[in-house]
C-alpha cells in the first residue's frame, strides 16, 4: 500500500470505520477525495447518500464505493472523466473480481441469516480495504 493510499486511509477510518459521521461507502469515499482535491462543500456527502450499499442499499447493484469514486473522479478530472472512470472500474474488477456490491461481498443478501452473520465482518475485511484502495488510486492517477 502506497504511503498516499495510507494517509488518505486514515479519512476512511474517520468516515466508514470510526463512525464519527457514519458515512456509508460512497459518502465516505466522495468526502475523502473532495477534501484531497480541496473541494470543501457541505452537500458532497448528501449527493452520495442513495449510492452506498449497492445503490439505495440494495446491494445489487455498483458498490457505493465504486460510485463515490466515480463521483469524484466527475469532479476532479476536467478532460476526459469516462476515460479514468473506465480504469478505475478495471482496477476494482481486476482486483476484487466485479464492480457489485453483493458479487464483491459474496453475500446472498435475501438471506437473513448470512447476512446478519457475514455482511459486519466482511464491510471490515472487504468494503474498508476496497475504499481505502480507490482513494488511494483515484489521488494518485488525478493528484
């Protein structure tokens, strides 16, 4: 792990982990890079908000924290945003194996039972490194 992917790490910590703010995965990861690229504003979290978990929660659909990415990657890069974003969505799915939500967790989330068991632990051992990883590639390929 890079030294930048660290530091910003240490953001995710206070927004997804520590629960200071209780940000779900793509509030967390927008609010990270806005801050990095000084982008200070009191609505980014808000706009994010319905794209944790999977969109609106479902889980079923772009990890929230793909989508924050994306969101800040619309911010940051001026010149051809789609372009980065299709790298990002290549380095995610080259690294955890989808760009879903529930794919990514392994987690069958009409399962009650598995959830309430796997999806505490596996939003620790995953989704926080997962966050922690496209803050850190984000702040290094748009700096």
């Amino acid at each position: 792990m890079s030294e930048l992917t660290e530091k910003l790490g240490k953001q995710v910590d206070r927004y997804f982990i520590d629960k200071e703010k209780d940000y779900n995965c793509a509030e967390t990861v927008l609010t990270v890079m806005s801050s990095y690229f000084g982008i200070g504003d009191d609505v980014i979290p808000s706009i994010a908000k319905p794209f944790g978990g999977g969109y609106a929660s479902t889980h079923r659909f772009v990890c929230g924290g793909v989508s924050g990415g994306l969101m800040a990657i619309g911010i940051k890069e001026k010149k051809d945003p789609a372009a980065v974003a299709r790298e990002l969505i290549a380095f995610i799915k080259e690294k955890y194996g989808s760009i879903i939500c529930n794919e990514i967790l392994s987690i069958d989330f009409d399962n009650a039972k598995q959830v309430a068991r796997e999806k505490e632990p596996k939003r620790n051992t995953i989704c926080y490194p997962l966050l922690k990883d496209i803050c850190g590639w984000i702040a290094e390929r748009l700096g």
